[in-house]
C-alpha cells in the first residue's frame, strides 16, 4: 500500500441517469425513471464503488467528489444517504476536499438539503439557465425562475457557502437585454461560482429537429459572441475572475473538479456511461442501463467477474484489466499514446486562462514545448492569438486567440514523426 504521501490525487465523478423530463436541447445521459429503476440503479452504483475499492484505497487519495447527472436531486434522500455512506466506506478523507452536488430547481426538498449536509456536500451547482420564465419554458425547463430562488435562498439558509449557478446563452427568443437582465439577477444573489456556456443545438434532441424544420429561432453568431464580451464585462466588474473559457469565480472558489480535467489528472467516472482518465487509460463505462446494472447491480454477481481473476484487485491494474480484459464491458477503453497525452495537455489547458505551463510540459513528457512547436509557438505569438507569462513558463490564449480557438488548437495537432 501507497503512503499517504506518495498517493495519487483522484477526482471522482458520480453519474445519476434521470431527470423529472427531458429539456429539449440536452442530449446527456439522462431520463425519467420510477423509484424501484432508480434503486435498482443506485445498487448497482455501490456495486461498482466496492469493485473499485481495494484499488482506490491502496493508491489513490481522494482530491474532490462530484455527483453530477443527469439530476441527483431527482433520487430520494435515502438513495443519496446510501452514495454517501458506501462513499465513506471507501474513504474518510482525511481534510474537508470539495465536494459538489448538481441539484435542479424544482427537485430540491428539505429532506436533500439534510442528507447533503450529513454526507459531507459543500458545494451546490444549480442549473438555473436564465432568469427570464419565457426563456425558461422556451428550453423546456421544468422550474420558474421563483422555483430557483426558492431553492436558492433554502440552501443558503441551511448554511451552503460555496454555489454556482448555470447559465446559457442563445436561448431561442433571448436578446441582449433580456441575458443582461438575467446576469444581473444573478449577480445580486452574489454566489461564489457562476458558469455561462452557449446552447449548442445537438442531433437527437428535440431542438436538432425543430432547427431541421427552420421552428428554430436562436441569437446570431454576432449576438453570441455580444453576449460573451457582456458576461466577462459584467463578472469582472462584479469581483468574478475568468479562470476558464466559460467559468468564473470569486477567489478561491474556482471548481477543483472541473480543473482535474482541464490540468488532466486522474478522474474516476462511476455510473452509466461515466467517462474516467485513470492509470493512463481512457474509458467510458456502458450507456447500456441493463448491461450496467447486470455487471455491477446484485453485489452477488460479482461472482462471474470474480471468477475471471477480478475479486481482489491488489493493484490499479487488475481492475483496469477487468475493463481491458471486456470481463467488465466499456463503451471506449484504449491506451492513450504519448502523443494523445501531449495534445490533449494542450486542448484542455488552453481552455484555462492561465494556460499551461512548458515546465510542467517539459516534466511529464520529457519535451521541450518551444523546440517542438518552434514555428507555430512564434507565429501565434507574433499575431496576439497567444501571449506568454511574464516568466514565460506559461502560455494563454489571449481574447482574440479565444475568439478562434478552434483555429489556434488545431495548430497543436502533431504528426507521428514530430514526438
Ligand atoms: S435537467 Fe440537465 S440533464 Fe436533465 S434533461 Fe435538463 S439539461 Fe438534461
């Protein structure tokens, strides 16, 4: 077993598959589902944190927790309180690391609010989307913009110090004044942690469709990107600093889980189709709800994997080998090569304001990033898209650069013979 010290810092990401009712543009994992799928599913959750145990246990060392969905408050209390009890089965960390909850308007009760409390939640992120109602039943939300505040002021009240609140821009029938209206709304309610992403149409909902059909009205690219420049004025007036392409926070509060991702390190994805980075490896658990629940729902029959050699797991490889081996079945599992390893450090730490940093580079892949991207590295700085620390040990995107991000990071791209 590893040392404390020496142990791996995990983020753990848990995923609950339902929603009261589809909005209309969200293609997540995500649906309806009686009380008895509900438990059935949570029994197969817990299944897979014990399949997962001995390996977190002897190496891993938790860095943060977020129960993400899909809607988590659409479980019942007592469902939650089970998470939460096996969670600390596993682990009992040893300070008090961030752990969030996604929670809807609408769906919150007293009874969530306490259960929260118990298992150790100190961070809520609320799915608001806007504070205009037209807009709200426009993007077939299920709450009021009353509803949110309802929720809001209860979870204020019962001592949450540390919430972030959702928004988006280009819902059908905004307008400029009515998404200022909005943030100002929201920034009077001053909460620690504000997102804003733009609604991007995807194939299979039922705003994909809708645009199909030409019934979809939605702001202009120049609109979206009026509505972008208003979000960071406005924040930045208000004390919030942009600490990611559409997040923003006040000191301190910036979201540790969401950096896991963006910094690349070891996250852990449990649940139906949960996406995990761990031990070097890329993979995303079935979206099958019958093959999950088969693999991982009775503790019992655990058996059949057990029989394969996956009962205890000395080490992260015999369980990952489980998902290798397809004894655990997976949607994606490979092997991320160096060079993925390299452009992905790039994709998504570009995406963070401060950067990535080329000592950081030269560390975990034994490359000096200026030889290797000597040309483009100079030509993007050359045209203000990238600028550089004042040590230069970092590289941002700069507004502009941000403006064509996807141009400034298909420049990344690496050949074979460039690693
Ligand atoms: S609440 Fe979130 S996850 Fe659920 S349907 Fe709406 S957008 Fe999708």
């Amino acid at each position: 077993m590893k040392s404390k010290r020496d142990r791996i810092p995990l983020s753990l990401y848990i995923h609950i598959p339902f929603c009261v009712k589809k909005c209309l543009y969200c293609d997540f994992l995500s649906a309806n589902a009686s009380n008895k799928q509900k438990q059935a599913y949570v029994d197969a959750l817990l299944g897979e944190m014990d399949f997962w145990k001995e390996t977190l246990r002897k190496q891993y060392s938790l860095k943060t927790v977020f129960i993400g969905g899909g809607t988590p408050t659409c479980l019942m209390p007592e469902q939650l309180l089970q998470i939460g009890a096996k969670l600390f089965t596993i682990w009992k960390p040893d300070k008090e690391i961030e752990f969030t909850m996604e929670a809807n308007p609408g769906t919150i009760t007293a009874g969530h609010i306490q259960v929260m409390k118990e298992i150790g939640v100190n961070r809520i992120s609320l799915g608001l989307q806007s504070a205009q109602n037209e807009e709200l039943a426009a993007l077939g939300r299920i709450h009021t913009f009353e509803e949110f505040l309802q929720s809001y002021g209860r979870l204020r009240e019962s001592g949450f110090r540390n919430i972030n609140i959702d928004l988006m821009a280009d819902i059908p029938g905004q307008t400029i004044e009515s998404y200022r209206q909005t943030l100002k709304t929201v920034l009077a309610l001053k909460p620690e942690h504000i997102s804003s992403y733009s609604l991007i149409v995807e194939e299979g909902t039922p705003f994909y469709k809708m645009q199909e059909e030409g019934l979809l009205i939605i702001p202009d690219e120049d609109t979206d990107r009026e509505m972008y420049a208003l979000t960071k004025k406005l924040l930045q007036e208000n004390g919030y600093t942009r600490y990611e392409i559409s997040n923003y926070a006040r000191e301190g509060r910036e979201c540790l889980h969401n950096l896991t991702y963006w910094q690349m390190g070891e996250y852990l994805g449990i649940g139906l189709g949960a996406a995990s980075y761990f031990s070097g490896y890329r993979f995303q658990n079935t979206r099958q709800m019958e093959a999950y629940q088969r693999q991982f729902g009775e503790f019992g029959k655990m058996k059949s994997v057990n029989s394969n050699g996956c009962q205890n797991q000395a080490n992260s490889l015999e369980a990952v080998d489980c998902l290798k081996e397809g004894i655990i079945e997976t949607e994606a599992f490979e092997k991320l090569g160096k060079r993925e390893e390299m452009e992905e450090f790039v994709f998504l730490g570009l995406r963070m304001m401060e950067g990535i940093s080329l000592s950081e580079y030269q560390n975990r892949f034994g490359v000096d990033f200026r030889e290797q991207y000597s040309g483009v590295l100079e030509s993007l700085l050359e045209k203000s898209l990238l600028a550089e620390s004042r040590n230069h040990d970092r590289i941002y995107l700069t507004s502009r650069g941000i403006d064509v991000s996807n141009r400034v990071l298909a420049e990344f791209l690496l050949a074979d013979n460039e690693i």
